[in-house]
C-alpha cells in the first residue's frame, strides 16, 4: 500500500520559519505576523493526485498537483514568485523541486509515526514543520 497523507493537519512546530522566509524575501511586516501562525493543512491524496490546501488566519495557500507531471506554480499570496514545479516520489517521501529565480527551492513532506512533517527548502534555508492531526 502506498503512503497516503489524507487528512486535517494542524502545525505543532516551525524551525526557522523566519530564516526560510527571509531567503524567499519576504518583508518585516509580513514575517512578524507570519511567524506566529498555526496554519493547518488539509490534504486529500487519490493515488498520485493531490489537493494540499494550507489555511490560516492571515493568507491561504491551495496547491493541486500529480506526482510526476510538471506544472507553473504562481506562488500567490506568499512570494508571489512563479516557478516550475515538479514533485516526485522518494520511497515514502514526497519531493517538490521549484525551478525558478530562487536556488535550490523546494519542499519534502513525509510521515513520521503520527506526525506529518514538512521541510521546506529555500538558498541556504531550511525550515522543518511538524503537523499533528485535527
Ligand atoms: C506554504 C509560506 C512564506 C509568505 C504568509 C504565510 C501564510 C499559510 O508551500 C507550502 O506547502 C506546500 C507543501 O504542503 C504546499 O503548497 C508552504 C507556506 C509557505 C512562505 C511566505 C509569508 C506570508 C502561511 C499559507
């Protein structure tokens, strides 16, 4: 059976949130508030289809994808920077790559017993976050 990341997720922990936002360029203003955000994540996963809706008080962000099929990703409402996208499968492990103006961008998600983890990838950056389920 393949992995299968359904579910209600809400954040338990962000390590360097604010160094991942400060490589994307994101302004003071908006990373104070940012910072302090307990998004959730919503996902709903048909085989290699998937719907990663993440919500909070501030900004949304609702991304579709399948596995293995590059798409333009428009980043709205975060760096609003557009890129190409492509996510692929390591083992268990889900790995988006992010080619545009900003190096080595990208996101891994994989399941840790309970836990849904996220590290994001930006430069020199690298936030990890931890999501537990609703
Ligand atoms: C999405 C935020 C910082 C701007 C607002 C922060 C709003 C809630 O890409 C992401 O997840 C992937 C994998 O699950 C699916 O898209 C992470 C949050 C990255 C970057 C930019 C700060 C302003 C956070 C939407």
């Amino acid at each position: 059976m393949p992995v299968d990341f359904s579910g209600t997720w809400n954040l338990v922990s962000n390590d360097n949130f604010e160094g991942y936002m400060v490589a994307l360029g994101i302004d003071f203003a908006t990373r104070k508030i940012a910072k302090v955000l307990k998004p959730q994540k919503v996902i709903k996963q048909d085989g290699d289809s998937f719907h990663i809706h993440t919500t909070s008080t501030f900004r949304d962000y609702l991304l579709e994808f399948k596995v293995g099929q590059e798409f333009e990703e428009d980043n709205k409402g975060l760096d609003n920077r557009k890129c190409k996208s492509l996510v692929t499968w390591e083992n268990d492990k889900l790995v988006c790559v992010q080619t545009g103006e900003k190096k080595n961008r990208g996101w891994t998600h994989w399941l840790e017993g309970d836990d849904l983890h996220l590290e994001l990838r930006c430069e020199n950056q690298v936030c990890r976050q931890v999501f537990k389920r609703a």
